[in-house]
C-alpha cells in the first residue's frame, strides 16, 4: 500500500490531501466512493500524477 510505503498515517495523508480525518479508514475499507477530485486530491499529497496512482491500484 502507498500510504504505508510513504510512512504516512491516515491521519497524515488525510491532513495533506485537505480531507477529513475519518475519510481515509472508510475509502481503505472500501465504506467510502471517492469522486476523480477526491482521487486527485491524494494524489497530489503522494505528490504524484493521478495516472501513476491509478496504476499503483
């Protein structure tokens, strides 16, 4: 998984994507749809294009 690749807690990819708190656990739970401006804002706190992190799926 990227996020634990990158040493990132939910809280702390949460907090550089600009989400709330609680939206990482639920999207890693798969609780949660993400619209493409969600996918992109994490892709920018991983500071990657948002094709590389469709590829990382």
């Amino acid at each position: 998984m990227l996020r634990i690749a990158e040493g990132y807690s939910q809280e702390k990819l949460a907090e550089l994507s600009d989400l709330d708190r609680t939206y990482i656990p639920g999207i890693e739970s798969g609780k949660r749809n993400v619209s493409l401006v969600v996918v992109e804002k994490i892709a920018k706190a991983f500071r990657i294009t948002l094709s590389e992190l469709l590829n990382e799926l």
